[in-house]
C-alpha cells in the first residue's frame, strides 16, 4: 500500500514535467496544430459521452497521469524489468505509450498509432511517455529511499 501511495506522488511529479514541456512546446509555436489534452478530451468525450471543456481535458490529463499511470506503477513497479526504477520507468511509460495508441488516439477518431495525424505524432507521444516514465521511475526510486 505505501508503494501505491509513493506511485501517485511520483506520478504527479511526471505529469507535472510532462504538462510543463507540452506548454513549452505549445508557447514556442512547436506542433501547435496537435495538442494531446485535447485527444485526451476528445477520447474522453468519445467514451465517456461529456461535454466539450478544455478544462476537463486537462483534469483528466492530471488524474490519469497522477492516480492511474502513478497508482499502477507502484503497484507494478517491484514486478518490472530492469534494476533501476528510472529503467522501470522507461518500460511503464513505453506501455503507457502503446495503449494510448490503441486506445485514445482510436477513440478520438485519430485512427491507430494517431495516423491521422502523420508520423511524427506517434515518435513525440513515444518520447514525452518516456520523459513521464523516466522521472515517474526516478521520482518512486527516490521516495522508497525516504
């Protein structure tokens, strides 16, 4: 149970860095035309049959990333490959990854892999899921040192 606890808190952590980037990138007039939260909104409106709102875009972005993504890495994380958390990390956010294209990209009419948005989608999404993994790994890590 304390590594479940540990596990959304480090989740937060990642997501936070994560969201802190894809403003950045957002701010600098990279990719503008593809913003994940509103997959994720969209996605969620899809299956969830909500409203339109930005902000719940972003909510959920915070919830998964905090509570699922992080809650289940604690859970997983003594059953991943790799002596390192940050290497665990890297795994987790690598199959984070691929159900978000099975899944989200599909749901949000993106089609598979998000081809409806082109190649370089699916190789950003990849590395921001390994950026959250790497800090997510890292940041258990250090809380199971306290």
């Amino acid at each position: 149970m304390e590594d479940f606890g540990r596990g959304i808190v480090a989740g937060f952590v990642a997501t936070i860095v994560i969201s802190m980037l894809m403003i950045m990138r957002l701010a600098a007039g990279i990719m503008t035309w593809f913003h994940p939260v509103e997959v994720m909104n969209l996605s969620v409106q899809t299956l969830l049959g909500v409203p339109d709102n930005p902000a719940f875009g972003w909510l959920t972005h915070l919830v998964v990333g905090t509570f699922i993504w992080g809650g289940l890495f604690g859970v997983v994380a003594g059953y991943m490959p790799g002596r390192r958390y940050a290497v665990r990390g890297l795994v987790f956010g690598t199959l984070a990854w691929l159900l978000v294209m099975v899944i989200l990209f599909p749901a949000a009419g993106s089609g598979l892999f998000g081809s409806g948005f082109g190649v370089i989608v699916p190789i950003t999404t990849l590395i921001s899921h390994l950026i959250y993994g790497a800090v997510l790994g890292a940041s258990f890590g250090w809380l199971r040192t306290l």
